[in-house]
C-alpha cells in the first residue's frame, strides 16, 4: 500500500518566453525536485513546471520512477472513490508554476462543449476535449491581460488613438461609443454586441492595414510619453500604456497584439494577489512568476502576441465578452476554516487562506508560517492535493512519514490524510511558504469532515 505522502519529481518545459537561468522560479523550482537530472544553463529560458498527471508532462514518485497514474491504478484510495468516480485515474487539475519574461499570447481558452467539438476537428492543436478555467496566483510582481475593460475605457481609446479607431472601423467605433453612453447595465447584451463587432473588426484588419496603422501606433507611444492615448484612462497611465506598446513592441514586432491591449484591462498582481480566468475569457501573461491551477487540459485558442497557431474566427465567436473594471475580476481569499495554528504561528500572525473559484476540479490553499516551530495542521479532505513550497524550509507529516521540506519541493497528498506543515529555521524572506492545490467533489459549503 502507497504511503498517502511521497515527493514528487516534475517537468519542466523550456519555451521562448521564460526567464533565463536561475533568475527563473521554475528553473530553480525544478532543480530542487526534477523528474530527470536538472543543470540550470544561463542561457536557456525554463518557463513552466508541470504537477500533476496530464500525459504531456507528468509527475512521478521522485523515489520510485513511478508516474502518479500508475499509482492511482494500483491504489485508487490515493484520489478517493469520489474523485476517481466522477473524474477517473487522473488528477482534475493540473498544478503549474510559470516564469514569464516575454509576454504569453492574448487567447481563451474553451469551454468543455467547444474543447469536445474542437479536439474533434483538429486534435494536433486541440490535444484535450476538456475546458480550462484557471486561476493565476503571483508569487512575484506580476503584469496581465485580463477581460475586456469598460466600454467608456475602450470609448476613450477609439478617440485618443486614430490608427486604433481606423483599425477597428469607423462604424463599429461608433457603435461602441453609443453603446457605451447608454450603458447603465439595462441592456448588457446590446453592450456586449457592440464590443463584439469592435473586437471583431480589429481582429478581422488586413495585413495591409496592420502593416500601415501599427507603425503609427507606436510612433505615437515613443513620442507622446505621458500624453499618450489621451493620457489613458484612470486604471492605465498614459505613460505606462506608452512603455508597454513600445515593450511589446520590441518582442513582437508590428503584431495586431499592439492594438488588441487597448480593449483589455491591463493588471498587476503582488505577490498572493490572484486571478480566475473562466472558459472563454480573453487574457494574457506580460511578466513575473505565478503559481497556475487549472482543469486538466492544455488547449489553448491564440490570437496574437505569438508566433504560434493563431485561430482568429474560433476566438472571436467564442468569447463571453463580459467587461468590467479589473478590480472586479480580481479574486479575493478567505480565511482557510479547515486548519489550525498552533501558538507560536498565531503570535507570529502566520495565515492560511483560501482561493476557491467557482468550478469544482480545483481550489487552492497558500499557507504563510512565520517563525520557527510554526505549525498548521490540515483537516482529512476527500481528495488528493499537491503541496509545493516556494520560499523557506520546513517539514510536512501524514501521520508518522516526516519530510523535510525546501524551495522547489513538491509533495502529494493523498485522500483522507491528516497533513501537518512546520516551519523550520527562518529563511532570508522570514516565511514558509506553500501553496496546495486540491479537489474535494462535495460543495466547500457543505464538505463533511472526515
């Protein structure tokens, strides 16, 4: 019988837009716990670290070569027979850490009727008939693309940017800033039309146009400083949208990206400050390390900022176009109800805290022990979790297993175990930290206790 705790060894995926070196999480992360021997090169970019059984990148038993499928199959108990019944011998999530130095395409990713009908027609770019919803947690400064902004915002910037207005189209222009004068909530779907011609206009621009109206665009940013873009907007400083066209600039070159930003809130994250992108909500990563959680698929619809397959008609027919003021679509945690600190995290104002977004596959649990001695013990779930510590040194225990715990390792977590964290000597930034993805089928409202 599996011992229900063992560290697991995983991935790493080294793409274009990572950080380089050791200056990347994931690259230092994956040297602590690697599934193949790790040597970190200067030079090469590490930008994602994979946790979790998705067949592309999957864990294994650090100890015994074993991937996690294999011991699920020999030990269903491992998942719980809730889990396991409703989702199979697979994790429902997959646990990642990204490392971001070049900003990732602006995509959506499908829901699960689409993924099924998409996987259907062109598997090699659609390799999973399931959706994605994901939540972005920062584990440093962090910058982003998320959701559409206010239509008075993206009103603004059809009047303040004449290569955007011309891009997207006189008339579609129009027609959003009326929509966006008569938007007082009575009638979203006439907003939401109306966003979506001007977004399908842009995205629909020849190559002849891109190739005439971007160049100003970023000949207005470079000159006008401040001034840019009217000056912005009161979320986006005219200055800070002048610095991130040019930045984007200078990695994608004249790429419809450039122009697609105006329409998209632009937001930063510090670190436990988080994210949740549902199915069919348009969003991309700028810059920083981040901890991802997402369902179990790897399907990806792009429309720009990428050399990779673009599906423009997919994206633009696909998304939800909700807008809202990026506050909003900021998550909030709350305090986690199923652990307990002992005295010494109490009086060292350690915390535990909960980001449950609104899907079943997932939710995740940042735990931050201050001091050494600090201890948090978790109640049993009825669900596998995975626990990965970014900062500091301690130990987790199920029972009478005890592991030390470091930067970069990760652990799974069996079904019904009782789990404890205890900080260890205190680390250059005074805290351990970690953070444990989990599922547990029955509703957060009404678990039962084991």
């Amino acid at each position: 019988m599996q011992v229900p705790l063992f560290r697991l060894g995983c991935g790493v995926n080294s793409y274009e837009w990572g950080k380089k070196g050791s200056g990347s999480a994931v690259a230092r992360f994956a040297a602590a716990t690697p599934s193949e021997p790790l040597s970190i090169e200067p030079g090469k970019p590490y930008a994602e670290l994979w946790m979790g059984t998705h067949p592309s990148n999957p864990s294994k038993d650090l100890a015994t070569g074993r991937t996690l499928v294999d011991l699920f199959t020999g030990n269903k108990a491992l998942l719980s027979t809730t889990v396991s019944a409703r989702y199979g011998d697979r994790l429902p999530f997959l646990f990642k850490v990204l490392s971001i130095n070049k900003a990732l395409s602006i995509q959506a990713h499908p829901n699960k009727k689409l993924a099924e009908q998409l996987h259907a027609r062109d598997p090699q770019n659609y390799p999973d008939d399931n959706h994605k919803p994901e939540m972005a947690i920062a584990i440093t400064p962090f910058e982003g693309l998320c959701g559409f902004r206010p239509l008075a915002e993206v009103a603004h910037f059809l009047d303040t940017l004449p290569p955007l207005r011309r891009l997207v189209g006189e008339d579609k222009a129009s027609g959003l800033a009326r929509a966006a004068a008569k938007d007082n909530g009575e009638d979203k779907q006439a907003c939401k039309a109306a966003l979506k011609a001007a977004f399908g206009g842009l995205m629909s621009s020849s190559a002849e146009s891109l190739e005439r109206e971007l160049p100003q665009l970023v000949d207005l940013a470079k000159s006008e400083g401040a001034k840019f873009a009217g000056g912005g907007v009161a979320s986006t400083a005219g200055e800070t949208l002048a610095e991130l066209v040019t930045r984007l600039h200078g990695q994608f070159g004249h790429d419809i990206g450039l122009a697609v930003l105006f329409l998209l809130n632009f937001v930063t994250l510090q670190p436990g400050e988080a994210l949740f992108l549902g199915a069919d909500d348009i969003h991309a990563y700028v810059s920083g390390d981040i901890m991802e959680c997402m369902a179990a698929s790897d399907n990806v619809v792009r429309a720009g900022l990428t050399p990779k397959f673009k599906d423009v008609a997919t994206l633009v027919d696909m998304l939800t176009y909700n807008y809202a003021p990026i506050e909003e679509q900021k998550m909030v945690p709350t305090a986690y109800p199923y652990a307990t600190l002992n005295r010494i995290a109490y009086s060292s104002g350690s915390a535990v805290v909960l980001y449950d977004p609104p899907i079943d596959e997932f939710a995740v649990v940042r735990t931050l022990l201050r001091g050494e001695g600090a201890k948090a013990t978790f109640e049993p779930i009825d669900g596998p979790s995975i626990v990965m510590c970014t900062s500091g040194k301690g130990t987790i225990a199920v029972g009478t297993t005890r592991l030390d715990v470091s930067e970069g390792h990760v652990f799974f977590v069996g079904s019904t175990a009782e789990c404890v964290l205890e900080a260890g000597a205190v680390g250059d930034d005074g805290e351990f930290t970690t953070f444990k993805a989990f599922c547990e089928v029955d509703d957060a409202s009404d678990r039962q206790r084991l």
